[in-house]
C-alpha cells in the first residue's frame, strides 16, 4: 500500500457514513478471519493498514461529523430525535404565543411581526448551520423558520378576512424545499413533499370542479398527486443528497395506496359513476396489484423502504378482504387461525422468493 | 446553504407577502361592493380562550330549509333549475333506480349567494315559520303530534323574531357582476362566494299523500364565515365579552340569549372587490327593553 496515496474525499455526509461503516465491518472480519483460521497479515501490512484507516476515519469526522462508533451512533439518534422534539415544541410555542398577543397590538405591528419572524429565522439558519457539520441545531432553527412561515400567511388570512387559497400550500412547500436541499434537512424535505401534496391534490379537486375545500372528499384527487411525487426523482439527480428520492418514492406511493385502500372500503366517494359496490370491488383489485407491482419496483431497483411499504399494504390489504368475509359468521378461534395460516404462508413464499434472488444474483 | 439559496429564501418570504398585502389593498381599493350595518343578531361574539387574545365575529344567516320547525315543502328558490344553472349534473331522472345514489355522490360547488338584509326573504322566512305552526296545530288538534312541539315551535319563532339574524339567502348564480346588477341595492344586499350542497330528497308518502322526489340546494358554508375584529374597534366587544364569561353565559357563540335581551352592538362591515370583509365601526345599542326588564326585577 503506498502511503503517499490520499484518500478519496466523499461527496457528502452519507457517503462518508457509508466509507466509515464499510471500514468498521472489514476490521471486524478481519478480525474474525485471523481468530477462526489462523490468518495473520504481516505486522508491517497490519500497521500500514492500521494507519491508512485511521487516517482516512479522522479526516471523515473533521470534515463531516461521522459516527465512527456503535456508541456515537446511538447518540446521533438521540440527537436527531431531541432535535425533532425540539423543534415541534418551539414550533408550537411560536404559534401559542402569537395567538396570546396579537389581539393587543396594532394590525401594522401584527403584520411586522408576522413577516420579520420567518425571515429572521431563515437567517438564523444560516447563521447556525455553519457552525456546525451535522444539522441537528440548523434542522430545529429550519423547522421554525418553517412554522413562522405558516403562521405568517394563516394569520395574515384572518386578519384580513382572506378568502383560503390552495396556494398557500406551495408557497409554503416552495419555502420549506428551498431550505431542505440548502442545508439537507430531511424533515424540511418531509414537510415541503406533504405541503405539495395538499397543494397538487386540492387543484386536482379544483380542476375537476369542486370546491377546493372539499377536495378531500374524493381521494382520487390525491392519486395524480402521489404518482408525480413518486417518479418526480427520476427527472433530478440528486448527486449532493442522495437519500431524497427515497422520501419522494415513500410518501409518492404512501399515498396512492392510502388512497386506493379508502377506496376499496368507501365506494361512494369515487369520482366514477358507478355503484358504490362495484366501485370498491374495482379498487380493491386495484390495491393487490398496486401493492404487488410496489414490492416488485422495490426488489427490482433496490428500493428498501417501497418494498416494505408494498409488504405493508398488500398484507393490511389481505387482513381487511378477510375481515369482511369472515368475522360475522366464522367462529373467532378459527378466524384467527386463518389469518395465522396465511402469514405462514407467506412468509414461505417470501422465503422461497429470497433463496431464489439469492441463486440468481450469485 | 450557497448564497443564492438564502436570498431565494427571503426573496419567497417577502415576495408572498408583497403579494398577499397587495391583494388585501385592492379588495379595499375604492368604492367598497357592499357596505351594510348589522348587529349581534348577524354578527355573534366569538368564545373567548386565555391563549387567543384575538375577538371575530360569526356571520350568522338563514337560507331555504333551514330550520326545524321552518321546512318547507318542496325546494325553495334554489331548486333543480337554480342547481343546473350553477353546473351541477341533474340530469339523471328522479325516478331512475340509480338516482339517489347518484345524486348523492354529487360534489359540492363553489357559487356566489345573494344575502338580504332584513327584506322581503325575512319576512317570507317568519311567513313559513307562521304557516308551519298552524299547521303543527292542526296536526295536534288531530292527536298526530303532541303539545310539546307546538310549544317548542312558538318559541322557536319568538326567538327567530327577536334575536335571530335577519340575514337571509335570496338567490344564487355563477357570475357575481351579473347577481350584483339584479341586487342593486348594496346596503342591503351581499353578494358572497359560498359552497353549495346539492341534496336529493326520495319519494314518500304519507296520509297527506304521495310527495315525489326532488333536488334542492343547501348553502354549507362559507369560506371565511368569521370577520376578525381590528384592535381599534375591539375595546367595546371585549367588556361585553368579559361580561359574558364573568356571568357564566358563555358559550363557543354567544348566541343563545334570553328571550328579553335586545342586541347590544351594530357593526358596520364593509365588503370589497374581492368580497372579503372588513369592519369599519362598532357602536353600543340602546338598551331600552333591556334596562326596563332589570328595573321591574
């Protein structure tokens, strides 16, 4: 190994994670190999070897925060998840306590207020991320600035009595994007796809001539929605942060199946005008294929979190076609055991099914 | 975050903003499209909660089949022809064995409803209220129905009559310029965005008779149903508000009063060019009635 050699730097943090857990596994296994077969690397290749790893683990921690330990990991988590928590309480504590002053000052003030908020925010988040490599304070400040955001545009409605438009959806989807792929926040990202969601979905509804505040009425109107989202990664590359598409994939097809299962158990808010029983025999069918069609999308392009979510439903699917023919008149031990046999069952195709990836990839 | 992310960032917030002030400009830019005075009859008191130190008014009106005691036979004016004109499909034969289903999946619609203000769509609305409680008592004197609901029926009425709103629904359409030109009168008459619900009734028939099926329209709601109250007229509503909850009348609306108590507020609310409202004054009531029912007391 020639010393002299640098190590090739990762694009981003996800990538650098990725390079530090490939490390910790091959010093593992090397480990083992050494213990289990009397394999012993020269002491000169094992130092040169030691060092180039070391070398390479401390330049991804200065330069992207990594967790180089089991224990550093579970405190990530941690992080991570204080940093949600905190985020929602301050995002609730700005909401809270707008609402207890703005009926003692001046509309002008109520309007200063309401616009100064999300931009000191958003400068805030500025600020704060470049202090720091992992966004744990930068992704609290950006969910903030995100709040102050919709309480600037929902208030701004009551005091002025503004009629409700589906477009304050985008513009507050188009902020929290924006912040999202500036700083790589994935609950900004989480946000901004829900806020398109309901923006997407509420024109559908409009379009099609309903008052947009009904949309919801009709579920169809959120399929075109969760389609666009779910192939919306395939028309951009996401070089800098390649974990995205798999939020636009997850909550893209989230929803077209929500949407399919309502369906197939409330026939009579179709669009289609055919009888409400026709209607649920059709989007049930409908969820087994879309279900089906999801786990074989996901095992094709290795899109982890879409099979699961195929798993999910055609398995929800299942258990609630059993529960309608079934549960009235079929005794309840028995109920149940069906339902237990066809898990195994299942779980045997499944098994059937990895084994045979497993010949076909070796 | 690359600069040009920020300032993308702030340029959204301020150009969103710019837009949403300019807009709330020109619905009050010049002429105002209707300006009326009302008072708490139309304009209830919203609930006050510790952490909303914010006061609206609701918007309180009346409309064709509303009320229990008030139903009319049939349709009203926004009946199957007033329903196609705003585009719902009705195309579907009342008798067809499909209708009801059909007509039940119908979406509601956005239209534009003209609003009187204590005309001629008040008084036919007391009119059938009358009507509907002789008829009460006919069916009483036959043994169909019991005292009870006479009784409740008149004092429905007395409450319809002295503190209900006197704002009624008169019509409806799909251009609000052309509402506006047969509704001139824009001290008495709104023109407002609403939904509309369009609902089917089936065939019955009872001892009266066979009464066929029909279509009528139901306006459910709209879309801003509530005026915020700016801070410079909030000072009167609020003793009023203070005096409720310190008597322990307090509700989500106050608008379940005693029978002797008269308004106590008349607001002046404008509406622009885009119908959104705002409030121009609020002035204290006389209270005649009400000061001579505590001094016999």
């Amino acid at each position: 190994m020639n010393d002299s050699n640098k190590p090739r730097i990762p694009l981003n943090r996800a990538h650098a994670q990725q390079r530090v857990d490939r490390i910790k596994a091959f010093q593992e296994e090397l480990e083992q190999l050494e213990h289990e077969h009397n394999f012993a690397l020269q002491d000169e290749q094992r130092h040169q070897l030691e060092r180039h790893h070391e070398k390479i683990l401390a330049e991804l921690a200065k330069l992207f925060d990594v967790d180089t330990s089991a224990t550093q990991k579970q405190m990530s988590m941690g992080m991570r998840i204080a940093s949600f928590l905190g985020a929602l309480a301050l995002a609730a504590s700005v909401f809270f306590f707008f609402y207890r002053i703005w009926g003692l000052i001046s509309t002008s003030v109520q309007v200063l207020i309401l616009i100064s908020a999300p931009i000191l925010a958003v400068l805030g988040v500025e600020i704060i991320s470049k202090r720091e490599k992992y966004p744990y304070f930068t992704s609290l400040i950006g969910l903030v600035a995100f709040a102050c955001f919709v309480l600037n545009l929902s208030v701004l409605g009551s005091i002025f009595n503004i009629s409700p438009s589906q477009n304050a959806f985008l513009a507050w989807a188009a902020l929290a994007m924006i912040l999202a792929y500036g700083y790589g926040l994935r609950l900004l990202l989480v946000a901004g796809i829900l806020c398109l969601l309901f923006f997407l979905s509420a024109s559908v509804g409009e379009w099609g001539g309903m008052y947009w505040l009904s949309f919801g009425l009709r579920p169809e109107n959120f399929l075109p929605a969760g389609i666009f989202l779910f192939f919306l990664p395939a028309f951009a590359a996401h070089s800098k942060y390649p974990d995205f598409p798999g939020y636009y994939r997850l909550f893209g097809m989230l929803t077209v199946l929500i949407a399919i299962l309502i369906l197939s158990h409330w026939g009579e808010g179709s669009y289609l005008m055919l009888p409400p029983m026709d209607v649920k025999v059709l989007y049930q069918l409908l969820g087994f294929a879309v279900a089906g069609i999801t786990i074989w999308a996901g095992i094709r392009w290795h899109w982890q979190g879409v099979t699961n979510l195929g798993s999910t439903f055609f398995v929800i699917q299942l258990y609630t076609k059993f529960y309608d023919w079934w549960w009235e008149w079929m005794p309840k031990y028995l109920f149940f055991l069906v339902v237990g046999l066809v898990a195994i069952l299942l779980l045997n195709i499944f098994k059937r099914l990895r084994s045979h990836l497993a010949q076909a990839s070796a | 975050m690359n600069r040009p992310g920020l300032w993308l960032g702030l340029a959204l917030i301020l150009v969103t903003n710019a837009f949403v002030l300019t807009g709330v400009a020109y619905n009050r830019s010049t002429e105002p499209e209707a300006v009326i005075h009302l008072t708490e009859r139309e304009l209830n008191l919203s609930f006050s909660v510790e952490e909303n130190t914010g006061i609206s008014l609701l918007l309180v009106w009346h409309q064709p089949q509303s009320g229990i005691y008030a139903r009319v036979e049939g349709p009203g004016w926004l009946d199957q022809a007033k329903l196609e004109s705003l585009g719902f499909d009705c195309s579907t034969p009342l008798t067809d064995l499909e209708a009801e289903w059909r007509y039940r999946k119908a979406l509601p619609r956005k239209a534009y409803v003209v609003f009187e203000y204590e005309g001629k769509g008040w008084q036919n609305l007391l009119d059938t209220t009358e009507q509907n409680i002789e008829r009460i008592a006919h069916q009483i004197e036959r043994k169909e129905r019991s005292p009870e609901v006479l009784k409740n029926a008149r004092e429905e009425l007395d409450r319809l009559r002295n503190t209900g709103s006197r704002l009624v629904a008169v019509d409806a359409g799909s251009d609000p310029f052309r509402l506006r030109q047969l509704y001139p009168d824009r001290h008495r008459f709104i023109v407002l965005p609403a939904e509309v619900n369009l609902q089917y009734v089936p065939q019955t028939s009872n001892k009266t008779g066979i009464h066929h099926a029909y279509l009528f329209g139901r306006i459910s709601e709209l879309p801003r149903p509530e005026i915020h109250v700016p801070m410079t007229h909030r000072s009167l509503l609020e003793k009023i508000r203070n005096e409720e909850q310190q008597a322990g009348r307090a509700s989500r609306y106050s608008s379940r009063w005693e029978k002797d108590q008269e308004p106590r507020y008349s607001v002046v609310v404008n509406y622009g060019k885009r119908r959104e409202p705002w409030i121009v004054d609020v002035q204290l009531l006389p209270a005649p009635k009400r000061e001579r029912t505590q001094n016999k007391s």
